[in-house]
C-alpha cells in the first residue's frame, strides 16, 4: 500500500508541471497531426523543426529580443523548414518519409550552426510566461495559463481556418489529390502551406519549450516525434477523428494525458531509458490495433498516404 | 470551342517498348456540341482526355479552349473551364470528405476561395435542391461521408458536381463503364438531361455502341492515336449498332493482313 500511496502522491505533485510541459508539446503534436491526418503526407519535419525553434529562440533571447518577437522569427524558421521539405517530396517526387528524414538531419547541423554550441543557457532571461496577469513567474501556474491561452486560440483559428472555403480546399488534397487538382486546386501550393504551417506549429513548440526550460540544446528534439504520435493516437482514440473539431482537438487531448502518463509512470518507478521502448511498443499497439481487432473477414482499404 | 491540333504524344521514347500514344491527332468541336469518342482499346481515347484536362503534357501539338491556347496550363487552372468525370467513382469525389463538402469543392471550381466559411445555410440548400433532382434520396445525406456511398450514388454525386458550374468543356470518360446497368443508366439519363438543360459542350469516351447511337451530335473513332472516322449531322442519325461495330472489324481485319 505504500508504494502506491507514494507513486500517487509523487505523481499529484507532478501534475501541473506536467500539465504545463504538455501544453507546450501539444503544438509539436498540432504540427504532427496536420499533414499526417490532414494532408495525408506523414511528415517527421517536427523531430528537427522542434530544436530549430528551441535554438533560433534561445540566440535570439540570448540576443536580448523581447520573447514575443523571438517566438515570430522562430515560427517563421520552421515554417521554412516544412515547406522545404514539401517542395522536396513534390520536386523530386521523393518519398515523403525520406524527405522529412533528410531534412530533420540536415537540420541537426543548421541548429548547431545557428546556436554555435551544443546547448545555451537563457535562464533569467524575460519569457512569456511572466506576463500571466496575478501569478509569480516562474512557476507551473503561470505557464499553464499562457500555454493554454496560446493554444486555445491557435486551435479556435485552425477550427475556423479548416472549414473556410480555402481550407476546405485544403483538406481535399489531403483527401484526394488527383481530385483536389481536378477540382482546380493547387496542389503545390496546399502542401506546401499546410506542411509548413506544421514546421511552424512544431518550431513554436520548441520556442515555447525553451522559454519555459530556460534552455536551448540541440539535441531536444530527440525521441519527440514518437512521443508526438503517441499522444495523437491517444488522442484520437479518446475524442475520434470523424469531424474536423474532433480530429483539431484530438492532438491537445492526446498531449495532456500521454505526458500525465508518462509522468505516472516514471512516478510508479519506470526508469526512465525504457521510456522510448515503452513508447514505441505504445505507438505500435494502437497502430495495430484495427488489424488485429478484424483477425477475419476481408482487409479494409489501407489508409492512403502519399509517397 | 474546343480544338486539337497535331497533338502528338510518345511513351517510353527511344526504348524497347516505345508507344505512340497520340500521332497527330486533330479534332474540333463546336460550343454546344456533344462529341462521342469510340475506339478500341489503347487507341488514345485516355491519353486524348488526359492531354485535354492537362494531366498529360503533350510532346508537340496544341490544344486550344474557346479560343485560348492551354497546351503549357497546369490541371488546376484549366479546371476552371473545363470539368471530368471519371470512369472510376472513387477518383472524382474526396471519400473522407462529406457529400455537401464535395459539393463546395466543386462549385468552387471556378471561382476563388475565400476565408469565409464554407458551408453556409444558402448554400447547403441549394445543393439539397440540386442532388434531389437525380432522386436517390442523396439529399438527405449532406453530412454522409462519400466513402459511405454505393459506386453508383459516388458516380451521379461526381456527375452533379462537374455540371454544376455550367463549365466551358465537360469531359466524360467511360463515366457509366462501372456501374450495374439500373444505375448506368439513370447516370446516362441525368447526363443527358443536364447535359441538353445547360447546353454544354461535351466529349464523352465510351464502349457502348448503343450510347454512341442514341446520343450526341458526332462520332469520332480513334485508332491508333488519330481520328479515323467522324460521323455527324444526317449520317449520324442513320447510324445503327452494327454500323459501329463493323468500322472496328474492318480495322480487326486491316490488322489481320498486316501482321
């Protein structure tokens, strides 16, 4: 009975710093998710966008600019990240997986080219979470409240954005290209846009991240891809993915109780290198999931993607 | 209206198995006029269409729509003239998407999308009064993903939606080929119907010879990657089914001493 009065009471103590972590971390899973569900073109832009944010951000405080405009420029870098990558994949027709691959590597040399080391210490510095009105800064209750806000306003825009007339276009290139195109859209353009809109989200989440850790190191990056995807499939699985407000909410539902997981687990007494394993191993039982559940009858239409 | 001219087209060039896809092909039609296109298999009948609509880039060769010359357009702004059903149900709609949401994608066609929103309450009844003339009960499925829809149903959705916007050229390619003959030919009737109401300037690709008869101003056979044969006007009209199918036996038999 102990240990589990102890695991829960360690694990309550957690909560609002986790709540806090994954708030931040829901914009890398918002940067997942739209060209994976939306555009059908799985993107791992994120795994480098991530640290390019954290490190763009962190110069830039380092720098002295006020943390706002450090986040636009570091959104702005990862917007050029995933539109490169897009235009990688529909130039030269190469393979989207191996497109985000080659990009994500190239940018593990950019990011330690842009902080000129490995990590940087920003710790001090102005951030955004001290301009949460009534709170001390610094502390979990402060970055919850500004996180959220962010987030619920980024995902009231994307609500509205996704059932506009252009980004309904948008969707049906995702849906449907040889249609999309048919249909007089722009194909290039859509990806393009919606990929980079990925990078940006991701390249938030790292800008955020580093504010929030006080921080910038390259390697930050490592491992956030699978632990994105958890969350989104937790995510969809909780709130479903049949509806475009469902399939938007599915990523900031999936943060918060993939790291509120995660955080119960190390508090349970998981040492923390097995947490990839156990990650992985999470990511492909949902992603199996459907197959074994129909271990008869026909197989369904594999989902689409784009190659 | 619609004007191909020397339009040539080669697959695999310079190797082993080398197709001449188009070989000069020339044809016109007129606004207003409906064209059938026959033709055996592999005659060019596909590639026409596709290096109409600008999914397949012509080697030399133009083609012109009212009066514009489209040949170096790119699919998505030539769609804004002209519009396609396919042979296959599954190509022409966004299955994930719902059917009013295909129904904004393609009346969209032609215009420029905005960031207002989309669904609205006039447009949503306007596409319930447009899909309840087909009378398949589409109507009341607005919210229903294609996906959930029969091959039929998806085809006169697809039907529906390249009418829509009165386009410049509609192009239909074998659009009745997968369905059962009930549905065949409650798709051929809407056709028809839409295609007389909005007096569109139609081409339609097909293998059955009894559509080639009954309907349309001219026949055109391809062979080979070229016209071979227009019939139109009185010639047209005494046309019959055996008529058609005698021009592919003397090809059969032209081939036969050939080889």
């Amino acid at each position: 009975m102990d240990i589990l009065q102890n695991t829960i009471a360690s694990f309550v103590s957690l909560v609002p710093v986790t709540l806090a972590q994954s708030l931040i971390l829901a914009f890398v899973v918002l940067g997942i998710m739209i060209p994976f569900r939306m555009l059908s073109f799985p993107d791992l832009t994120s795994e480098g966008a991530f640290p390019l944010g954290g490190c763009v951000c962190g110069v830039l405080m380092a720098a002295g600019m006020s943390p706002l405009s450090a986040i636009a420029i570091a959104l702005v870098a990862g917007f050029i990240a995933g539109c490169c990558t897009a235009f990688i994949h529909l130039r030269f027709r190469i393979h989207t997986l191996l497109a985000g691959i080659l990009m994500m590597t190239m940018l593990y040399s950019i990011n330690l080219r842009i902080m000129g080391r490995s990590n940087l210490s920003v710790f001090g510095a102005p951030t955004v979470f001290d301009w949460a009105p009534g709170l001390q800064p610094g502390f979990p209750a402060s970055k919850i409240v500004v996180a959220g806000l962010i987030a619920l306003v980024v995902f009231f825009l994307l609500y509205h954005f996704f059932r506009t007339e252009k980004g309904t276009a948008v969707r049906a290139v995702g849906a449907n290209p040889d249609m999309a195109e048919a249909q007089g859209i722009n194909v290039w353009l859509a990806t393009i846009g919606g990929v980079g809109l990925a990078g940006a989200f991701s390249a938030a989440g790292g800008a955020l991240m580093v504010q929030s850790q006080g921080f910038a190191d390259v390697n930050m990056g490592l491992g956030i891809l699978i632990n994105g995807l958890a969350a989104l499939m937790i995510g969809e699985a909780i709130v479903g993915k049949q509806s475009v407000l469902r399939q938007l909410a599915a990523p900031f539902v999936g943060a918060i109780v993939y790291y509120q997981l995660v955080s119960f687990c190390l508090a349970a007494g998981m040492p923390p290198p097995d947490l990839k394993l156990a990650t992985g191993l999470f990511v492909l039982a949902m992603l199996a999931l459907p197959s074994l559940k129909r271990s008869r009858g026909p197989a369904p239409a594999r989902e689409t993607v784009r190659e | 209206m619609l004007e191909i001219r020397s339009a040539r087209k080669v697959f695999y060039k310079g190797q082993a198995d080398e197709k001449v896809a188009l070989d000069g092909l020339d044809l016109s039609l007129a606004t207003g006029e409906f064209g059938v296109v026959i033709g055996s298999n592999g005659a060019g009948k596909s590639s026409m269409l596709n290096a109409i609509s600008g999914a397949l880039v012509l080697d030399t060769g133009q083609i012109v729509i009212n009066g514009d010359d489209v040949t170096a357009t790119p699919v998505h702004k030539r769609a804004t003239r002209l519009a396609r059903v396919f042979q296959d149900p599954m190509r022409g709609t966004a299955a994930s998407m719902t059917v009013a949401e295909n129904m904004l994608l393609a009346e969209l066609r032609s215009n420029k999308r905005t960031l207002r929103r989309g669904l609205n309450a006039t447009r949503l009844s306007a596409y319930k009064d447009r899909l309840s003339l087909l009378g398949l009960g589409l109507e009341n499925r607005l919210d229903t993903r294609v996906e959930l829809l029969s091959g039929g149903q998806r085809q006169s959705l697809s039907l529906i939606m390249a009418v829509g916007g009165s386009p410049e050229l509609l192009l239909l390619d074998e659009h009745t080929a997968a369905l059962d003959p009930r549905t065949a030919d409650i798709v051929m009737q809407a056709t028809i119907r839409a295609v007389e109401a909005l007096k569109l300037t139609t081409l339609m690709v097909t293998h059955n010879m009894q559509h080639a008869v009954d309907f349309g101003h001219k026949v055109i056979m391809l062979d080979a990657g070229r016209v071979r044969l227009e019939i139109d006007g009185k010639d047209k009209a005494q046309t019959t089914v055996p008529d058609l199918i005698g021009h592919f036996s003397v090809k059969t038999d032209r081939m036969f001493l050939a080889s």
